[in-house]
C-alpha cells in the first residue's frame, strides 16, 4: 500500500449500516481511530436512525435519507465545533445507528403469582403470559437512558427490565379493571388494550414505544379451576331427579354390554343401575317433601297405636298392616288356634298361655 492509500485509509468517505440480524437495536459505526472526511456520504435507510456524538454529547439525529456532510445541508455540522474552521477539515466523531423498526414477537410472563380480590371467589393469585411488541421512537432518549456507550445492542439487553414492567403494569391495571376472574377470557382484547395505555409512559422514558401488548393466558389455581368446573356441571346437570334416571340408564347400558360376567354380571349390574337411581330420586324426593309434611302435634306424643299379634308367629304388627312384619305370612289368612279351654278367648299359633286370665296351653290343646 502506497503513503497515498494509507493516508486515504484514515478518512471515512461512507457511512452506513446493513442490519442482517433481526434483533440489534444499536449498532455503533466503526470509527475508532479515524476521521471523517469532508464531502462524506452517509446512508440512512428506512426503519434507521444515525445518530451523531461529539464530544461525548449527541449533536444530532438523522433520518432515512442520503447525506453529504460538506457543511451546507448538514444541521450537524452547526453543532460540531470541529467545523468550525470552515469545514476544511475531516473530524472525529461516533457515529451510532438505531433500529426504529417494530421488534415483534417478544415474550412476557409472571413469574409469580398476582394476586387479586374477586367477588366470586375471594382472595385469588393468578398467572399470566404473552405477547409485546416494541419499537425505538426517540434515538436520542434510548442512547441516554439505555444503549449508553454499548456498540452493539440488542433486545436480549433489555427484555429483564422490560418484562418486570410490564408485569409489574399488568397487576396495576388487572387491578384497577376490576374484571371477575370468571369474565377475564371474554376481556383478553380490552385488558391488553388498557394495560398497553397506561404503561405507554414508563416505555416512553426509555425512549421506546410498547406497540402491541397481548393477553394470551391468565390462569388460576387449580383449587379455584376445581370449583369453577363444579359449578359448570351443577349447570349442565339442571334437574337432579332426571339426572339421577340417566344414571340409572347408563348403568343399565353398561350391565348389558358387560358380556364376560355372565347373567349373574348382568343382574347385578341392573340392580345397581335401578339402586342408584331410585337412591337419588328418592333422596331428592324425601328432602323436597319433608317441607310440606304436616309434623306430628305435641298432643299426640307418646301415644302408640294398638298392635295386631301375627297369627302364625306372634309377632306384633300395625294394625294397618297386610303381611307380617316378621315371617311374612298374611294377617288375614294366617289362621288362629282353639280357644282357651277355660274363658273362651281364641289362642294364637304357638301360644303357652292364654293371653287372657293366663290358664297355661295344653299341648296340642
């Protein structure tokens, strides 16, 4: 290389940047140790911004464009008091290119629960996740606040502090919606769209702009999960008495199918389909109608109806009574013994004594 070559090596005559990366925010231009020539030409292209500091300050910020810095169309070079000798010669300057396009796609969570006071179900803690999307709207106030002195900055450099505000922005606004737990998936849209609001500030002080925010998710604990899905199938279920016959169907169906058991399988399987059945529609039942039962009036109390002895066994039924309660035999055919040798009285089956004036039974008597 020849002194011309080497001297010409020292100046920079173009500037630009290429972005293949997908994720760089800042990328300082490779100045160390060189001047920028005058006449240079500089290339902002769209979704960029370049960004001059001299002196350790920002002197100025350029949009897409094609720029010759020559002194005339140049407002940097207003500032830059190495111009100042009528631009004649080259300067030292760090040159910074921002990304302004939308970074998309990027992921929020919590990664504790929030909690939330909900009228159904009290003290609840939930969980959230999504989708962000954001974008650099003031060169300037992001070199500041964020990039700093950084030569290459990407998104992966600021998604912790990102992520803590807008989780620490969702629970204010979750908050302050007041929405029921059980309304949250019918309010995804409007959620995001307020929590996007009201976070536009503190995004704002970094120079940036929170584009999109999303509400893919917000769970609950699986104890308030339990309760929700009993109360949906007390729903479903409606009437108990015609819930309890569709039990009794299944079982019946499944008795049925039940093949390998044999017929014994079979039976049971259909008894317990109708015990289950008549079970719950009888309980149901009883406890609709204890209500409307007329109790027992403290007048009657311990008073008891006379008893009809069982002519075969003895044993004491209700008067009302059919079959005895005992050896099932029918009270009005069970037939009775030879009266009482001595007062007449007839003699039940299996008497030892007449029940009358107490003159013992002969056998066969």
């Amino acid at each position: 290389m020849g002194i011309l070559d080497a001297i010409r090596s020292q100046f920079i005559e173009v500037i630009e940047w290429l972005d293949d990366s997908g994720n760089t925010l800042l990328y300082r231009f490779p100045v160390q140790g060189q001047e920028i020539k005058n006449g240079a030409r500089l290339t902002v292209r769209e979704s960029q911004a370049a960004v001059f500091v001299f002196q350790g300050q920002i002197a100025d910020v350029f949009g897409p464009g094609l720029y010759t810095i020559d002194g005339g169309n140049t407002p940097i070079l207003s500032k830059l008091g190495a111009w100042k000798h009528g631009f004649n010669s080259p300067f030292k300057s760090e040159v910074y290119f921002v990304n302004t396009k939308q970074f998309t796609d990027l992921k929020w969570g919590t990664s504790n629960p929030v909690m939330m006071r909900d009228a159904d179900f009290g003290m609840v803690r939930l969980r959230a996740f999504g989708i962000y999307s954001i974008r650099v709207v003031d060169p300037s106030a992001f070199i500041k606040e964020i990039a700093g002195t950084n030569a290459h900055f990407v998104t992966e450099d600021i998604e912790g502090q990102l992520k803590r505000t807008l989780v620490s922005g969702f629970s204010d606004a979750l908050a302050e919606s007041k929405i029921a737990a059980l309304d949250l998936a019918s309010n995804y849209d409007e959620l995001g769209k307020f929590s996007r609001v009201k976070m536009a500030d503190d995004f704002k002080a970094f120079g940036l702009e929170l584009t999109k925010f999303v509400i893919e998710n917000v769970s609950l604990p699986a104890e308030v999960e339990a309760a929700m899905d009993k109360r949906t199938s007390m729903g479903v279920i409606g009437d108990v008495g015609r819930y309890a016959q569709f039990q009794a169907a299944d079982a019946m169906r499944d008795a049925a199918q039940n093949t390998g058991g044999g017929g014994a399988a079979t039976g049971a399987g259909l008894g317990a389909g109708f015990a289950i059945g008549n079970a719950m529609a009888g309980a149901m039942s009883n406890a609709m109608n204890q209500s409307s039962q007329p109790q027992p009036s403290s007048a009657g109390a311990g008073v008891t109806a006379a008893r009809v002895n069982c002519a075969k066994c003895g044993t004491a039924n209700l008067p009302a009574a059919k079959f005895c309660s005992d050896c099932g035999a029918k009270m009005e055919t069970a037939g009775q013994a030879s009266p009482c040798a001595k007062c007449g009285v007839p003699l039940t089956v299996g008497s030892k004594f007449c029940n009358e004036c107490g003159t013992k039974v002969e056998p066969g008597g």
